[in-house]
C-alpha cells in the first residue's frame, strides 16, 4: 500500500474523532506486514487521563485481534476542517510503537494532506528508544 491510501485511511479515521474537550481530530492509519490497515482516532474524556491518542487507538485494536507485526502508521491532526500543521505521536505512543516494532524500520508518516507529508523511521522520532529487547 502506498502512502497516499494510507494517508486517506488515517483522514477518514480522523472524522471518527471524539474531541468535545480540545476539538483537537486526530486520526491514524496503521499498516501490518500482511498489507491489513487498522484506524484509530483519538476518544477524550471529561477525566482527561482516560483519553486515548488515534496511534494507540489503532495499535490497541490491531494487537487485540492478534497482530504483532507492522509496518508504517499514518497520522493526520488538527482542529475543524482540513488538518494545516503535522500531527507527531505523543511520547506514550511512540513508546507503545517500540513494544511492537523495529525502530529501524517502521515508518512513521505524519501528514496534513495526501501530497504533503513527511515520513521517519521510528529511530529518528524516538532515539536511544527502550524496548523489549533492552530488558
């Protein structure tokens, strides 16, 4: 799959967004190995811990259905309309990425339309990461 379809997924996902706190849409895109995608947006609660970030949305249904192996995520944020500015995953979601992919390896494609994105490993958005195989 390409970027762009990835990127359609993660803005449809995006419309699926529960905000009513920040207004703040974020929808995610993740890819597995086998070419399966898996959306995620971001669901707010009035507690504000409970919230849920789109990335780990994705992750969490993906792993819950027996997926450990991926690929790429595409993100896409912003308040109503059209997302204007890239939308990077939280320092909890990128370590809940190196739980469950190689860093040097899974793309991280942050986008604001299907023409204008940019794409890093997990490496680059999280050095010196910790995960699994540091314990």
């Amino acid at each position: 799959m390409d970027n762009k379809e990835l990127i359609r997924q993660a803005l449809e996902a995006r419309e699926r967004a529960y905000v009513p706190y920040s207004k703040y849409k974020v929808g995610a895109a993740l890819l597995t190995k086998e070419g399966k995608v898996y959306q995620g947006c971001n669901i707010e609660n009035a507690a504000y811990t409970p919230t849920n970030c789109a990335e780990r949305t994705a992750f969490f249904k993906a792993v819950s259905e027996g997926e450990r192996a991926f690929e790429a995520i595409a993100i896409v944020g912003g308040y109503e309309g059209a997302p204007s500015d890239f939308a990077y995953p939280c320092g909890v979601c990128r370590q809940v990425m190196m739980e469950f992919c190689n860093p040097k390896k899974f793309r991280v494609i942050t986008a604001i339309s299907e023409d204008n994105y940019l794409e890093k490993t997990l490496e680059e958005m999280l050095p010196h990461g910790f995960g699994p195989e540091n314990l």
